[in-house]
C-alpha cells in the first residue's frame, strides 16, 4: 500500500519517479498535454520518459545513435529497432519497405528513407502492435557496451519467472496448471497476435468482418479499423437490439467481436453471458480484454473464446514494465475447433521484463483489493460531490447489473472511475496534486485528461469534436486509475481541486 500519495510532480519527469523504466510521464496541466501532442519546439525531447509504444526512450536515441555510428548508417536515414529478427521482418514485409537490415547483440533495425511515403503507416504500425524494443533490453545492450555504467536497480524474480507468471495467472482464472496461457511483450502485441491469429483462420472461410462492441481502447480500434478487410462499431454496449440485427445481417461474414470488460473509459459493462451465448450458437468468436475489470475480480472467462489481458497495469502495479497474456478458454468450442497460431505475431517478453513481472505479479491480488476498496468510497464522494455531472464506475446504476454477472464475489469493484463535467476539466486538473498521465492500474493514484492524450486528433478540430458528440461521447472526461493511498488524503486532495471550478 502507498502510505502517502505522490505530490506535483514536475511536468516531463518520470511517474513513477526516479525510475528509467517508468511507462507513464508526468503531464501536470492542460498546456502540457497540448505541448506534448503538439511536439513543438521538439518539446519532447525534455521528457525523461512516455508510454513505450508511443515514445522514443532516451536509451532507444542512444541506442539508434551507436548503430548509426557502427553501421555508418546517414543521419537522414530512420532507424526502427526490434527486440528480434521475426519483430524485424513482420514489421518490414508488412509494408514492403526499401530497407537494409542491421543487427547487434540480439537487437535488430531497419533503416528507412526518412521519405519513404510508408514511414508513418509504420510507425503507427509498432504503436498499436508493440513491436519494438523496450527499455529494460535496451539498457541491457549499452550496458555491454559501456555506454552506460549503472542499471536500474529494481526487485526480480529470477528462478522460473514464466512459471510464476502462468501459475498466477491460472490461479485468477480458475484453472488448472496444465492450461495453456501465452505472455506477450505488451497487452497490444497480446492483441494484435490474437486478431491476426483469428483473422487468418476466418479469412479461409470467407469471414471478414470485425465487431467492435462498446466504446475500446484506442489501439483496439485502430487494429480492427486499420488491418480488418471491415469493420463495425456499436458504440452502445446496452442496445442489445442492434447488435442483434447487425450480427443477423451479417451473420455468416462475421470474423470476431471484440469487446473490453468494463469499457475504457466510461466502465460501460456488455451483458457477457448474453453476448457469448448468441455469438457461440453461430460460432462466432468473442475476445474479451479484462484489463479494466481484472481477473482478479470478474470471473468471466468462461463467457468469452479469448480473455486477454494487460499485465502492465494491475498486475504490475508500478508502471514500470511491459507485458501482456492471452488466455483461451478451455470449454470454447470455437477453440477446440479452430487452431489459432499466435507464434508468427506473438513479440516474447524480454527475461528481465519477464523477472520483473513475476516478482509483480505476487501482490496483484492483494493490491486489486485495496484499490476497489478505495474506488467504491471515491464514487460515493463524487457522486454526491456538486461539481461532478457524472460518474463513470462499474457499480453505478447503468452498469451494476451486467458486471454483477460476472464478477467472482460482491462489490468487487473495478479500480477505474472516470468523472464528468459541465464545462471545461482543465481548472480542475491544473490544480489537482496528483500524477498525472498515461497509464492505469498503478498503486498510486494515477489521472488522466483521456481524449486529450488518446484521442487528441478527434478533439483537435471541430469536426472531431462533433464526431464524438454524435457518438454521445463527453471528451471533457477525467480518467482516474485510483490507487492504495488513505483514502481521507485521496477524497481531500480531489474535494480541494474540484473547488476550483
């Protein structure tokens, strides 16, 4: 449990703080998330770190400055580096780019005409799947070279960390320790491979079209939209009438649905049971992401084909590390009937990413406990609080229902809230003494301008903020990841920056 919460912490620094594999950056006012997505002036190169599938660490600069130098490689020349050979050419057949391939002590890199007209569906690419080098491998690869002299110091499991990992995670599940569980450099390369998986197999029987159900995370919907033959949105997890007329219509092309348990950011919760029942009858796969509920609390692997799940946010519980896992369950028959290769999509966990999540892993069950404990008393104290329009939280009355259908015991309340306003967030955020920035399932208390940082390019412009009307969406939305502090600090330091408005 953290005793007290972080405090203003200086806007580019690390969250958490003093640590080079930190996921998360601190953004402590709205001016700062405009610079931030705006780069002017290159204002991110005074960022001492970022979410890592989005930004470039300061050991990946050093690193690409090394293969530069070695390779004799031009300074006009892009440099996309690859924790493997397989990362190297799914990435580089992909987009069929004119490239040469470089590799140094089990880091690999293409070089890529910085004109080249594929460049930026590329680097949108590795965003989405995870597919590049994270920090951890990379200090590993300047420490070899005595480019630098220090690693990071942080607790390790090191004696049979995959085993400890699966075992945990079997153990949330409810499953026995011979089921199968795949682990995965990040929850988006979790994804990813499992879209591709499923895409392959359904492609063969002429299905093509994806299903987006609820409003998913943003990397979610770029992969569908991005790399699906077609797709479909149903933005409203509640209308179960529509979703039935769609899947109706289109019944026999229907490659997968997928869906997030509760929904990123709103906590909006489908009828799973419901869902599975219908889809498993016309044998159409559902994959479910839990990472927002956590398998800790729901158990609802038994309504979905694939769960998956995001390692780096609960489970880890300090943002300072990279992992995903997918998990099949062992009763679908779509399963039992389709073999789904993972392997030609799937980026490995790097072994110290792999030691540090097995020593993380530990207390995510404890730590889920303590957060929900504290979620349920934050929602009450919003809820009654006069400046807030409206909660967003698993037990509120639009979601209570569905998610009582699947979670493991009473009140296991998930440990996102999202809050909303009548106007403007930005005196209530400027003035909140909290982290602030990307990134959840941390035990501290973490907050987020959520469209601003995940959807700046809808909110930008007058078009995407209409876009986003039209859906029904509030963009003026805080995302708070509540953590384990004392929940009288908590409920005082947001009472004092809601006075604000």
């Amino acid at each position: 449990m953290v005793k007290t919460p972080y405090r203003n912490i200086t806007c580019g620094k690390s969250i958490p703080p003093h640590n080079v594999h930190a996921i998360s950056v601190s953004l402590p006012t709205i001016q700062d998330v405009y610079s931030y997505e705006e780069n002017k002036n290159n204002w991110r190169n005074c960022m001492e770190t970022g979410y890592p599938r989005f930004f470039c660490h300061p050991y990946e600069k050093k690193v690409i400055e090394y293969f530069k130098a070695h390779f004799s490689i031009s300074e006009e020349k892009h440099l996309f580096l690859f924790p493997s050979k397989s990362s190297c050419q799914l990435v580089s057949s992909f987009f069929e780019l004119n490239f040469r391939e470089y590799e140094l002590n089990g880091i690999f890199t293409i070089s890529v005409d910085s004109q080249n007209p594929a460049l930026k569906k590329a680097c949108d690419f590795i965003q989405h799947t995870g597919h590049k080098v994270f920090s951890r491998q990379l200090e590993d690869f300047l420490l070899k070279l005595k480019l630098i002299n220090n690693p990071h110091q942080k607790e390790m499991l090191s004696t049979n960390p995959e085993q400890h990992v699966k075992q945990e995670l079997q153990k949330q599940f409810l499953l026995d320790k011979n089921q199968n569980i795949e682990l995965f450099s990040s929850g988006m390369n979790a994804i990813y491979s499992l879209f591709e998986g499923v895409n392959q197999i359904q492609k063969l029987k002429k299905a093509t079209v994806f299903i987006q159900y609820g409003w998913l995370y943003t990397d979610t919907i770029d992969i569908l939209r991005k790399y699906s033959e077609s797709y479909l949105e149903l933005i409203s997890v509640y209308d179960e009438k529509e979703l039935l007329l769609v899947i109706e219509a289109n019944k026999e092309k229907i490659a997968a649905v997928f869906t997030e348990i509760p929904t990123n950011p709103f906590l909006h919760t489908p009828n799973l049971p419901f869902l599975y029942s219908h889809l498993s009858k016309l044998d159409i796969p559902l994959i479910v992401d839990g990472t927002i509920g956590t398998c800790v609390n729901m158990n609802y692997l038994p309504y979905c084909d694939f769960a998956v799940e995001s390692l780096t946010k609960f489970a880890s519980g300090m943002a300072d590390v990279m992992a995903g896992c997918v998990v099949p369950n062992p009763n679908s028959n779509w399963t039992k009937n389709n073999l789904v290769d993972l392997k030609p999509y799937q980026q490995e966990l790097y072994r110290r990413d792999l030691e540090r999540i097995a020593f993380q892993i530990s207390g995510m069950e404890s730590r889920v406990k303590s957060i929900r404990k504290n979620a349920f008393e934050l929602a009450l104290f919003f809820e009654s609080h006069p400046a807030v329009k409206t909660v967003n939280w698993s037990h509120n009355k639009k979601n209570a229902a569905n998610y009582s259908k699947i979670e493991k015991e009473e009140n296991n309340y998930a440990g996102l809230i999202s809050i909303e306003f009548d106007g403007s967030i930005e005196k209530f955020y400027n003035a909140l003494e909290l982290p602030k920035g990307p990134s959840l399932g941390t035990e501290f208390t973490l907050v987020m301008p959520y469209f601003y940082l995940a959807h700046y390019d809808l909110i930008k412009t007058k078009e995407g903020r209409k876009l986003l009307a039209e859906k029904g969406i509030n963009w003026e939305l805080v995302r708070i990841s509540v953590g384990t502090e004392p929940i009288e600090e908590l409920i005082s330091i947001f009472e004092k920056a809601l006075n604000q408005i």
